[in-house]
C-alpha cells in the first residue's frame, strides 16, 4: 500500500503542475487583454515576453516541488498575456480582407514551436542525465526573451489602438 500511495502522489503532483500552467495562461489572456486596452498592446506583449522567459528559466532553477509549481503558475499567466496581447496587435495590423489568414496562421503557428520542442527535448534526453535535461528544457524556454530584446526597439502599438487612445483622450 505504501508504494502505491507514493504512487499516485506523484501522479497527482505531476498532474497539478501539468494543469497549472493551463488554467493560469487563461487567467494571464483575460488580465492581457484588459490591460492591453489601457497600457498599450506592445507594453503587455513584452511584459507577458519578459514574465514567461523570467518563470519558465526560475523553474529550471527550482530545488523545490512547491518552487516548481509557483514558477509555472507565474509562467503560464506569462504565456497566456503573450498569446492574448500578439493575437490582438496581429489582428489589428493585418489588412481586413487578409486578417483571417493572418490571424490563422498565428494561432496555428504554435505547432511549429511544439516540433521544435519535441527535436530539442529528444536531443537534450539523450545527451544529457535527465534530472540535468529536464532544467536544460526549462532553460530552452527563457529563449523568447531574444524577442524581447527585438521587439522593444521595433514594434509599436496599431494604427488602430492609437486611433482608440485618441478618441478617448
């Protein structure tokens, strides 16, 4: 009975920190979008940018299961304002007649980033020790913050959001 027990508190473990990200990176959308009306859709993208790359590089520092899973909490409300505040910014620079397809090709996107994940983590376990690998992929996903980087020296908020502030001013 005591292995079993041991057992399914890995498991539920496992599956609290599989559904936290999730649940939070709805939560994140939500708080994004509401924030992207008043401070600017490009200010919440990297400020969504910067919190996921900080957290998800935190969780490969994690030396706790309770660290672990305020990390990934943090990370997904991250990943869920980056989701809701590019999607919105795309939408609105894309033409009308090409929106669409613009915005579908965006939300499609993510399965490119999931191919990538899938070579990177298969390469990682196989090189490496897998209590080292597992931080090594968390690492990994710190790199958007190269974007970051980018987009704060290029990007700036729509045509049509500045034409929002305007009229509201």
């Amino acid at each position: 009975a005591g292995r079993d027990d041991r057992v399914r508190a890995l498991h539920h473990a496992g599956g609290l920190l599989g559904t936290v990200g999730g649940v939070t990176s709805a939560i994140g959308g939500a708080l994004a979008g509401a924030l992207a009306d008043t401070i600017g859709r490009v200010q919440v993208l990297l400020l969504s940018i910067g919190s996921y790359a900080v957290f998800t590089f935190l969780a490969g520092c994690a030396q706790s299961y309770e660290q672990l899973l305020v990390f990934s909490t943090l990370q997904g409300l991250g990943f869920g304002g980056e989701w809701a505040a590019g999607a919105v910014l795309v939408a609105e620079y894309a033409q009308p007649t090409q929106r669409g397809r613009v915005v579908g090709a965006v939300q499609s996107a993510w399965s490119v980033g999931y191919a990538f994940v899938l070579v990177a983590n298969t390469v990682t376990f196989s090189l490496a020790p897998p209590e080292l690998a597992s931080r090594i992929m968390f690492w990994l996903g710190a790199l958007p913050a190269v974007a970051l980087f980018w987009a704060r020296t290029r990007l700036q908020d729509s045509p049509v959001y500045r034409a929002e502030v305007a009229a509201r001013a």
